[in-house]
C-alpha cells in the first residue's frame, strides 16, 4: 500500500484511489486526483445522464468510471466518499474492514490545498448553515477580500482550493454527512448554530447525528462559535479538542455577556473582540440591517458576525456586509400579499426544527405542512405552536404524522388534507389556505418535511407556492 500524500503534495503518482459517488464533489475529487498523477477509479449505483455525462469527462482525463456499481470496492490504497453515502455505506463499511483508509471531501480538500493559502471558516447546523454562510462571505467582501461561500452549499471546497486565483479566505458550509471522514482538517473558526433531530435515516440514531456534528469544532485554531441558547452546542464545545488557544464565543439573542456577541435594545453587539469586553461592547449593526429581521435570522447574522470578527472584520463591515447580503430562495421570502394575507415561501424548513423557527415569526398563522418526515416526530412543534395556528393544510406522504399529532395537541385547529401527489397538488393546497385565511394572517410554506416525495427539491416545492400565489392575484 503505498504512503499517503502530505498536505502540499505535487504529485500523488502510485497512490489508487477509489471515488464513491459521481456528484458535485465526487466530480471535483476525481479531477483533483487525476490532476496529482494519483490512478483513480470511480464508481456509483446510478447511472442516469448526469453520471453518465461526467463519466465521459472523467474517461478522457484518465480515470475508471463505473457506473451501477457502487457496492463493490476496487483493491486499492484510499477511498474518497461524497457526502451523500452514509457512513454504512457497503463501500464504505468493506473499506474499513479491510483497515483501507476513508476520507471525505473536507479531507481531500484539505491535503490537496496549498498549506499557505486561504484559512477556511466552518459553518453547520440543523438549521440556518447556508444563511450564515452567504452572511460571512457577504461581511468578508465588504472588507475587501477574495472570497467564496462553498462546501455544502453546492461549490465543491476542493475545487475552491484549487482555484488559479487565490481566495484570502473561504467561507465553508459544512454539512453533517461530510464529517464522518475528517482527519487532519484544522479550521480557522466553526460555528455549529444549532442542532435538531434530523438525517436519523441517514446516521442511523440522533446520537451518531450529533457526534458527527461535534466534529466541526475538531483542531479549530482560533474561535469556537456556539448558540449560548442550545445546551447541545455548548457540550459540544466544552468537549472538543482544538488548537491550544482557541476561545469559545458565544452567540445570543438576549443582552451579551463576556465574549458573546448578542443583542442590546435593536443592536447587534459585540463583548467578544475587543480588550475592554468585561465593560464594554462594540455596535456592529442594527436589527434593520438583517434582513428580514425574524429571530432565527438574527441568531444566524450574529454567528455570522462572531465568525468574522475571529478573522478581525471590521464592525462596519459586518454591518455593510448585512445590508449587502441577498437571502438564499425559499428561506423566509415574502412571495405575495393577497387580500391582506402574506404568503411566505420557507420551502427550506424541511425538518421539524425549522419549521419550529419559522413559526415563531408569525402569528396567527395558516400553517402548510407535509412531504417526507425523516423519522421525526412533529408533537413538540405541534404543542408549542397550537395557539397560532389559525387552520393547517397537509400534503405529501407523511402528511398523517403531521394529522395524528394534530389530532392530539390542537384538535380544535381547522385542518384540510391535499391527498394528490402531483406536483400541480399545490395550487389545491395554496387555494384551500387562502380560503381559510384571515385579513392579517401569514400563509406560511414551512413544510418540515423533505419534498421529495412530490418535488425534484425544496426549491421547486417553493416556486410551485410561488406561482400558485400569482394565480390567486390574477
């Protein structure tokens, strides 16, 4: 078998590497590899277009593609899994029998990277990631520099740190299924905002979930960034083995104590970086400049703003980086006011957690609810929302979870079922919502569930809403 590269390597010549999966990053891994001389084989369950289109790229650059075979595990001295192979995997599970190591993205990326170039900052979550994300990067351009939102937000990390042009600094969205196979990664910061029950399907348990989580916080260097009002991600800190140094930073939306960064009055500020936090805080924004200025959305700008602060962001440029900032579709996006009632597309709070935020910001509200659940359970959400709830609309094939636990803990809630499953369904849906609706009241899109059962994606689930919305003011 023959010794794996160090960070800074050239040249990967005589080093066999299986790719599982053919993906975004799988693609970018494979290229990667290729491009360090390594002999690569590439191999995935599917082979539709997509897979067969980058297959015929790959096979030109040199790599063995095989397609509809993603079980079996080639002799060979490193496998690379994409993100979206669980860590029980058959492949994955056959490397580890047979002591082959097992790296993800994060971990390529990382060896593949020049070590002297841009420091990488981590973002994860159940909830809020790719806001955050795009938030830091909008702050870090404000202050001038190179830069990127990547990772898990659809920008293959390796390929980032393989760009021609050099970035100052990379903010990385960092899912959890990419963190099973990190071993050598040290970050300059990471932030976990929160965590949830969810991916249980995918981990097998919410304590596999949460452990792969934790491993956001491993060898960060500088600034360990927690939510002060999630118990989990304090533990998370409090147990994590990083660079000797490292402080822990608290985000809150209450009034900030010694460094955290919070919120006093309609200010977003700072008792973290500077000398005199025992007695002191510095301003950098102000609700207005968060946009829409919901609390979940506040907690992410303020995780935001902790990470770039670790980095010496200036606050004026946290603050133009918010104003600055373009939401991600389908997260908290007013799509439509129809006879007094907003309509709210949330199509991306798909679990149970999110869903929990989302209906906070409202009240009373016309709950649209439904799709794939996971494995969750929708109870607690029921129970802590009930008096808000003005009616509900269901759909998808889980659809009777959310029902039973309506039944329970909010029987005297108004509730219509949409039982077609095709994509056009949600016209019924938004046209039943309005129906029951009030002057002054939120239709609000914020399924917490997968979408799909009925959709290619949460974001066709959204512009379905969006467009039946347009229907009902023509």
């Amino acid at each position: 078998m023959s010794a794996l590269p160090q960070p800074g390597q050239q040249s990967w010549r005589g080093l066999r590497v299986v790719v599982a999966g053919l993906g975004i990053a799988g693609f970018a891994c494979a290229d990667a590899l290729l491009q360090r001389e390594a002999e690569v084989i590439v191999v995935d369950d599917n082979d539709g277009p997509q897979q067969q289109n980058k297959a015929q790229i790959l096979d030109v650059l040199g790599a063995t593609v095989r397609l509809g075979d993603g079980h079996s595990l080639p002799d060979a001295d490193l496998l690379v899994v994409s993100p979206g192979l669980p860590p029980s995997a058959p492949v994955t599970r056959a490397a580890l029998t047979a002591g082959m190591p097992v790296w993800g993205e994060l971990e390529l990326a990382w060896r593949v990277r020049d070590p002297e170039g841009a420091p990488w900052l981590f973002v994860t979550g159940t909830n809020g990631k790719t806001t955050t994300t795009l938030m830091l990067a909008s702050m870090f351009r404000a202050a001038g520099l190179r830069t990127d939102a990547v990772g898990n937000i659809g920008v293959s990390l390796v390929s980032a740190v393989l760009d021609p042009e050099p970035h100052d600094v990379l903010a990385v969205e960092v899912g959890a299924p990419q963190l099973p196979f990190v071993h050598t990664v040290s970050p300059y910061a990471a932030a976990c905002l929160n965590l949830a029950e969810d991916h249980v399907d995918f981990f097998g348990s919410f304590e596999e979930y949460r452990s792969a989580k934790a491993r956001v916080y491993e060898r960060t260097q500088v600034a360990c960034v927690y939510n002060a009002e999630d118990q989990q991600t304090i533990r998370m800190v409090e147990q994590a083995e990083v660079v000797e140094g490292c402080r822990a930073i608290g985000f809150t939306l209450g009034i900030p104590g010694r460094s955290e960064v919070g919120v006093v009055d309609d200010i977003l500020a700072d008792r973290a970086f500077l000398e005199e936090r025992g007695t002191h805080a510095l301003e950098l924004a102000t609700l207005a400049d968060v946009r829409p200025p919901v609390p979940h959305q506040v907690a992410n700008a303020l995780a935001a703003a902790a990470l770039a602060r670790s980095y010496g962001v200036d606050p004026r440029h946290v603050r133009d980086g918010l104003r600055r900032f373009e939401p991600a579709g389908h997260r908290i996006a007013e799509v439509g006011r129809v006879a007094d009632v907003l309509y709210i597309d949330d199509s991306k709070a798909t679990n149970a957690h999110a869903a929990d935020m989302s209906l906070r910001a409202y009240d009373p509200v016309v709950w649209i609810a439904g799709g794939l659940a996971k494995g969750q359970t929708f109870d607690d959400l029921v129970q802590r929302h009930a008096a808000r709830l003005r009616a509900v609309v269901l759909l998808g094939a889980d659809r009777g979870i959310i029902l039973d636990a309506l039944r329970r803990h909010a029987p005297d809630v108004p509730v219509e079922e949409v039982t077609d499953t095709e994509t056009g369904a949600m016209q019924q849906v938004v046209n039943r919502a309005a129906a029951m609706a009030q002057p002054g009241d939120t239709v609000l899109l914020a399924p917490g569930c997968a979408s799909w059962d009925m959709f290619t994606d949460y974001a066709q689930r959204g512009r379905a809403f969006a467009t039946a919305v347009a229907d009902l003011e023509s």
